[in-house]
C-alpha cells in the first residue's frame, strides 16, 4: 500500500494578508506542521510552493515543486511531480497544518476498503442559506449540508482522470463528482479547519493547550 501525498502551498494569502504557509507557530512554518503530520503515512510528500522562491533541495521522500495560479493546477503540477505511481494520492493544504495523522489514516482507511474518493467532513452546526443581494433565497436542509477539509485522497487513477480532465475547481472531489464518480465521508475534525483569515490562528491554537500536542 503506497501512498503518494501532494501538499499545495503555491497560494498568496490574500484574507490572511500574505503567504500564510510560511506563517511561524511554535518555532515552525504551517507547511512544515503539514508535512510533519504527514509523514508517516506517506510514501513520497511533492510540496508545491509559490514561483519566484527558491525550491528547497528534494529527495526520494520530500519533493518540492513550483505550483500554478489556481490551487487546481498546483495539484497539477504536483501530481506531475510525485513521478511513479502510487496506490493512493492525498491532497492536503498547506493551510490545515493541524490536520490529525488520525485524520490522515481514516482517509487512507477508506481508500484500502476500495473507496473511490475520500473527503473528511464536519456536520455543519449553523443553519446556511442561499444569498442573493443581501437577500435570501433559500435555506439549506442543515442534516444534508457538511464543510469539508483536506486530506482528501484519491485511488491514484482517478485522480490521474481528474487531472486530465482539466476542469477547475475548489477541490479535487468536485471534479470527481462532476466526473459521475462516488465521493466517499469520513468524520473530519476542528483541527483541519483552514487557516484562512490571521485570526484563525489564534482559534486553533486554543484546543492545543494541555493535549501534549
Ligand atoms: N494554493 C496553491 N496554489 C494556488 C492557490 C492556493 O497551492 N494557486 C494552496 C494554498 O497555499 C493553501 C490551499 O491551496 O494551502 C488552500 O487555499 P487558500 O486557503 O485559498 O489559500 P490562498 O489561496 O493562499 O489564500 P487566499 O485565497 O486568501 O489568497
Ligand atoms: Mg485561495
């Protein structure tokens, strides 16, 4: 069981108010949270990071490799990086440095029972609704509504599909479900929430207080 683990951290951080990966937590770069917590259920990790830096040296386990303008073709060209193929592809953001190697497992779990595509996924506990103009359209069923996260990981051929299929999207699992192709949930966590906005460092620094993490 091989897996191949693709980690994007090619984006600007706009909200956050510049390149959030490289943002210092406890002596280290979110990205370097990532990977760590990646690691041990990873065969090879390709990092894809922003162009105009300077890749740090790669090797058999730990490539770097330069991303795209959208998330969507940094997976592209990370995909292309990871080189041999691999039974299983995960692709994790960067931003979710506290996403659970427990995380990475339940994802990796599905895939080895023959799940398609996997996405880990937290029951919305707010009531959404449908805007337009400041005015609302519709209220969503909450029990049919869920926010996910990353790892999301992938049989290796499909995600070669979802790639070649050159579709743009938020998320690889999109693509596949525009493909007609299962997407399998797995209980997400608060932990891999995205770092997207600076305040949301201090929210998930909180549950790590006395967990000995
Ligand atoms: N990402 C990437 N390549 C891009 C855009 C995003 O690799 N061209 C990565 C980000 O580095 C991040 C993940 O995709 O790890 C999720 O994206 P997001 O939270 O939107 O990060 P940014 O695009 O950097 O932030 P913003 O949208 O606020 O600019
Ligand atoms: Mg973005």
């Amino acid at each position: 069981m091989a897996v191949g683990t693709l980690i994007v951290a090619a984006g600007s951080g706009q909200r956050f108010g510049g390149p959030k990966q490289f943002e210092r937590v406890g002596g280290i770069t979110l990205l370097e949270a990532a990977i760590e917590r990646a690691k041990s259920i990873s065969n090879r990790i390709v990092v894809a990071l922003p162009a105009g830096i300077e890749l740090p040296s790669s090797n058999s386990e730990l490539a770097y490799t330069v991303g795209g303008d959208t998330r969507t073709e940094s997976v592209a060209n990370a995909f292309r990086a990871l080189g041999d193929r691999f039974d299983y592809v995960l692709v994790h953001d960067a931003a979710r440095p506290y996403a659970s190697q427990a995380l990475f497992e339940r994802v990796v779990a599905a895939l080895a029972r023959g799940c398609l595509a996997v996405i880990p996924a937290l029951e919305s506990v707010d009531t959404l609704k449908v805007v337009e103009d400041r005015m609302v359209r519709e209220t969503l069923d909450r029990n049919k509504i869920v926010r996910v996260q990353t790892p999301q990981g992938f049989q290796y051929e499909l995600l070669a599909e979802i790639i070649n299929s050159r579709k743009e999207a938020t998320d690889e699992a999109a693509i596949a479900e525009q493909l007609g192709y299962p997407v399998t949930i797995v209980p997400g966590e608060e932990l891999a929430s995205k770092v997207t906005w600076r305040a949301d460092l201090e929210r998930l620094r909180l549950p790590r207080v006395g967990l000995g993490f």
